[in-house]
C-alpha cells in the first residue's frame, strides 16, 4: 500500500475511523481510500493535526503529504499501457496515485526552489519518461474530466507544461475542481520556477477562490503567486505591466479585508507603473486606468482629499471613454464613474449637477445589464443609492420610493453569501430611514434596524466597511431609543460608538465625528439615568475634542 502500513491494519484503522466519519464516499468507490478532507469534518482533522494539545499522537499533514505523494509517484512508472479497443484496468492503488498525485506531491514539499530540488519527489519527476508523464496525463483526464475532449499536448510538453494544461481543462469542466486545479499549477511551479506565466495562472487560481470563499489566506496565496510572476517578468517583458496590475489587484484585494495604507500605497504604485507602461490605444489602458482609480478611491475615502476624488473622476472619465457602447466593459465604467460623482456630490456643499451626472450613468448602467446579468443586482443598487442622495438633497419622496423598490429587488437577487448582500442591506436601510424621517413609524426604524444586525453580521473585524456599520446601526438604536426610552437601546448604541473609536485611532478623518457621537450618547444616558458613572469617559471625550 502506499503508506507501507499491512492491510489488515488499514482494515482495523478505517473500521475504527468509520464512527467518526460525517461524509459518506462517492457512490462506487466504498472500497478505495480517500484524502480525510472528503469523509471527516475540518475540525476532526485539525484536532489530530494538532501539536499545541496534550494528545500524543499529532500528525504532520505535511510529512503525510510527503509520503503519499512519493508512494504515488512511485506507482505512475507501473500503469498499464493504454488500449484504444479497451479502458485499461487499474489497481486500487494505481487509480489512487493517478488522481491524486498532484495533490500529495503539492501539500507535501515546499515551492522553494532549493527545497524542491533537493526532495526524491523532483528526482522522480525529473527521471519520469516523456512517454510515462503523457501517459499519466492521460489518465489523469480521463479519471477527472470523462466528459472532456482528449487532452491536446505538444511534442515538446514537458511535465510542467502537461500540469498547466490540465489545470486549464480543470478549470474549464464545471463543478468544483478547484482542489486538483491548484495542486496541478502548485506542481508545475514546482518543477519550472521561472515560468512566469505559470505562476500567473496559480494567482489567478487562488483569486477565484478568494471570491467564492472569502477570507484572507487564499488572496494572500495570489498575491504571492502574483509577486513571482512579477519578478519573473522585468520591465523589458512584454507581460510587465500586466503582472503590475495583477499584483495590485491582488493587493487590493488583501487591503479589502485588512484595511493596511502601507498595503494601498503599494496598490497605487504599481497601478501608476503599469499604467505608464500602456498609453493610448493599448487595448488594456482601460483596466488598468480603473485599477488605479479604485485604489485612489479607496485613499480619498480615508483622507478625504477634494483633488484626489478629482483624479478619480478624470481616471474614470478616461476609462469610459476607451468602452464605448457595446464594449463588454461599459458597464462596470458607468458604475464607477457615477460612483465618484456621487462622492464629489457629498463633498463640501454638494454639487447637485454631479449627483444628477450620476443617476444618468447609472440608469444606462442597469440598461446594459438586465437580469439574470451577475452585475444586475449592483448596478440596481448603485442607482437606488444616487437616488436616495437626491432625495436627501431636495426632498424629492419619488426619488425615495424608487430607491426603496429597486434596493428590495437587488436584495432579493443577493442571498447570503452573496458578497454584495451586506451593501444592500446597508442601502436599504439607510432608504428606510430617510423615510421614517417623514413617516415617524417605529415599525420603519425597526426595520432598519434589523437590516443593519444583518450586515454588520457579515461585516467582522478587520473588514473595512464595518466602522460604517458600527456607525449605522448606533444611529438607528438613537432612532429607536427616542422612541421606545429603554436605556438598554442606548447602552448598546455606546458600545457600538466605543468599537467605532478602535477602528477610527487618533489622526483618522472621522475621528472627531465619533468622538462627537458617543459624548452625545454618553451625556444622554446620564441625563436619563441621573447616573454619573460616566463622567470619567465624557470628560476625556471633551478633552480631546478640544485638541481637534
């Protein structure tokens, strides 16, 4: 077997292991071992991969990994020749090692160059026939693609080139190949660390990811995948500036999450280098142009400075110009663009022309995307957004209404996870709120309430967006305070302002605001309550204010 363990104590551990087990295996493969990650839950998993617990018998994925891939390795020089008159008949532990290969091999030695070349694994591979590595690859597709055209290799493929073609097709096949697709790019890497473009295909393998799951770790792996690729790729390839833009995109996509400025000024050096590298007419200026105004976007919105919302709007300005009607990128310009003149609109005095600029672009946004379009949701809620703006601006309660029906529609299109449902949420119940301005329901500001639970659910720490949760649903609990007088309300809405104060330190924009906020709060509550208990944090609240 591949782990070298005799068969009948295989047969007394997976006996064993069965009442543990929370997944059943694949209809027809009962009697073949599969990786843990298919039969038993994450938690079982970690807990006997632990090393910081009293149990004795912690397990070193790693080292299994290590082990299995050079026992699958070892198999691959055995398989039977192929027959064009019948399928060729596998042994449990050839069809094992044909699959999976890639896999243990990936999460069993380490991407260092100098680590790999030292590994039996690389010797393996290295030693492998052309004709043993075609026909592995042959398998390979059969086992995971069975409904694939067959696999098309150049006679002068080697093994790293065969992985990145697999990974394609894998990543062409529908249904989740996602574990198998990164285990092939994982290798090819291995075995040619100067390809640059390999490198790119596993950034761009761990980004899909990053977007379906969330979380950090997969958009940090791309950025790491991209930053090689980038290095590969100096100023004279004619891929430069594309591994640039790569690397930004992928910085932005950890600044997203973890709010770092040393990560956005980064993201805004290499947008401004790539953009360099690619005057007009070259056919990708318009994504790189937006790739920097978003990275700009997101600097203004921390400093708020007027001339770096300006640049914004020319970058914007630039890009939509370069998409003209039916380019398929039009759209998302529109969107953009309409978006930074929201934001001039709410600068200083608010410039009116600018907002009403906006809901122009924004309803040919929606035009160019109908349902069942992915981007349809948003652009609705974009236009929902400028229109509740006017509303603010000049009381127009048709412009509210039209906001409140078209951000009911978007929401329904986003269930959760959807990635945009909490900006929804948010949206909507800023709507709502406007209109109990007018109406004085409780039963509105409940709502908005509500709303704002659930997006701040799905905005945790370090999310950049949750301070404007934090902010939102403190002000709908005053709402509901003002109402209902229940000093609970209030006591949770102080809480909310006293996070808000972490994520928003001493020299950051919005700093005064808060502290404004909660000295509001917290001197309500005592006149309420003729409880003096927070004098203490009011003076220090007042303190500061008057440094400011």
């Amino acid at each position: 077997m591949l782990t070298s363990i005799p068969s009948h104590l295989i047969k007394n551990i997976l006996s064993a292991l069965s009442a543990l087990q929370t997944r059943s295996p694949p209809s027809g493969s009962e009697t073949m071992i599969h990786p843990a990650t298919i039969l038993f839950h994450l938690s079982f998993i970690e807990y006997v991969q632990a090393t910081g617990t009293e149990t004795s018998f912690a397990i070193s994925a790693f080292e299994s990994h290590s082990s299995l891939g050079l026992s699958c390795l070892e198999q691959l020089s055995s398989l039977p020749s192929p027959s064009p008159r019948h399928n060729p008949r596998f042994r449990a532990i050839q069809d094992y090692a044909v699959r999976y290969s890639p896999y243990h091999v990936s999460n069993g030695t380490a991407r260092s160059n100098d680590s790999w070349s030292q590994t039996k694994h690389h010797g393996i591979l290295r030693a492998m026939s052309a004709g043993t590595q075609r026909q592995w690859a042959a398998f390979f597709h059969e086992a995971l693609m069975p409904e694939d055209n067959g696999l098309e290799l150049e006679t002068e493929d080697g093994m790293g080139e065969i992985l990145v073609k697999l990974a394609e097709r894998l990543g062409r096949s529908g249904g989740d190949q996602w574990g198998f697709q990164v285990a092939c790019l994982e290798v090819a890497v291995r075995i040619d660390d100067g390809d640059a473009e390999a490198w790119s295909k596993l950034g761009w393998c761990y980004r899909a990811r990053a977007q379906w799951i969330g979380g950090i770790q997969m958009r940090e792996e791309a950025l790491v995948a991209f930053r090689r690729a980038l290095q590969l790729s100096p100023e004279s390839h004619p891929d430069h500036a594309n591994s640039l833009n790569n690397v930004a995109n992928a910085l932005h996509s950890c600044h997203e999450l973890n709010g770092n400025q040393d990560t956005l000024s980064e993201v805004i050096s290499c947008s401004r280098k790539a953009l360099a590298l690619c005057p007009a007419p070259n056919p990708n200026r318009d994504r790189y142009l937006n790739t920097l105004a978003v990275a700009l976007y997101n600097l203004y919105d921390h400093n708020g400075d007027l001339q770096t919302l300006k640049e914004v709007i020319s970058l914007h300005c630039q890009g939509l110009e370069l998409c003209p009607a039916p380019h398929p990128e039009r759209s998302m310009s529109l969107n953009n663009l309409a978006g930074a003149l929201r934001s001039l609109h709410g600068h200083g005095d608010g410039d009116i022309d600018a907002l009403k600029e906006a809901i122009s672009l924004q309803r040919e946004a929606v035009a160019l995307c109908p349902a069942p379009h992915p981007d349809h949701s948003s652009s609705l809620g974009n236009l929902a957004y400028a229109l509740n703006a006017l509303f603010r601006s000049n009381g127009d309660e048709r412009a509210l209404n039209e906001a409140i029906s078209l951000q009911h529609e978007a929401l329904a299109l986003e269930p959760a996870p959807h990635p945009g449902r909490s900006i929804t949420l948010n949206s909507l119940a800023n709507s709502l709120e406007a209109r109990y301005q007018r109406n004085g329901d409780i039963s509105t500001v409940n709502e908005c309430i509500s709303l704002y639970r659930e997006a701040l659910g799905l905005r945790p720490a370090p999310h950049p967006l949750r301070p404007t949760s934090l902010n939102n649903l403190a002000d709908g609990l005053l709402l509901q305070f003002e109402q209902n007088r229940e000093v609970g309300v209030l006591d949770e809405a102080i809480s909310l302002r006293r996070e808000l104060l972490i994520l928003h330190p001493s020299g950051h924009r919005y700093r005064k605001a808060d502290l404004k906020g909660i000295l509001h709060l917290l001197e309500m509550r005592r006149e309420v309550t003729r409880d003096d208990r927070d004098h203490r944090e009011i003076d220090d609240v007042k303190a500061e204010l008057a440094t400011l």
